[in-house]
C-alpha cells in the first residue's frame, strides 16, 4: 500500500497550490513519487489521484506519455533507444547491438536489458534525426 509521508504531504499542499487548477500539479506530483521510489507503481498513482482529485487511469495515460517516467523498478542507469523508422534508417539497430556488446547487457523478450545496473527504453525520436 503506498502512502504519503507527512512531509510529503506538506509538500503536496505548497506544490497544489501554486497552480489554479489541482489537476496541473500531476506531474510534478509524479516527478515527486519517482524521486522517492525510483518508478510510480500503480498504488502511487491510485494515491496521486486522490490527491488531484483525478482517476488512476488518467494518472497513468499521462504518466505514460512522458518517457521520463517509470511504471516498474529501473537499473541505476536508463538507455533510451529510438525504434521509429527514421531512427532505424539511421543506424539505430547497429547502435543497440554495440551498446549490448560493449556493456555486455543480456536481453530478454521484447528487447529488454536484464541488469539492476541499465534498464533499455524503446521511444520515439528523442531529436531531428535527418541532421
């Protein structure tokens, strides 16, 4: 069960109310989780929710449009790969192939690092990648 702290809670207050509307503090709320626990579990964002007076479902479709956030525990390290077609045109694959080889990074189904040390990330393009 998570729960906030009573200094988080405090802080919690001071962050709401900087803003007119309690919904726009999601995500420094969520920001607020992560820094704690390291990712934001589905009980965090039943929790922030309450908080913003908005539903777990709407916690997580905005938490999961930032590739900044985390639904499960990550390694110490975090690789963000591109799988977009432009970035795979680009040389995308044989740049994660070198990076597993030279960190020596064991993958699992659907192209995940199984290390405590680096946690592998698909995303879109992260910059202009004709340039």
């Amino acid at each position: 069960m998570f729960v906030f702290t009573p200094e988080e809670k405090d802080k919690i207050e001071k962050i709401v109310g900087k803003y007119p509307v309690k919904q726009s503090a999601l995500l420094p709320l969520l920001t607020l989780v992560q820094r704690r626990d390291g990712y934001v579990s589905p009980e965090a964002m039943e929790a922030i929710g309450e908080e913003l007076e908005l539903s777990p479902a709407y916690v997580q479709s905005v938490m999961s449009f930032y590739t900044m956030y985390h639904a499960q525990p990550t390694g110490k390290y975090i690789i963000l790969f591109c799988h977009n077609i432009s970035c795979q045109l680009n040389g995308a694959d044989e740049l994660l192939k070198y990076t597993a080889k030279n960190w020596a990074l064991k993958w699992v189904v659907q192209r995940r690092i199984k290390s405590l040390l680096c946690t592998e990330k698909n995303v879109l393009p992260l910059v202009a990648v004709d340039r």
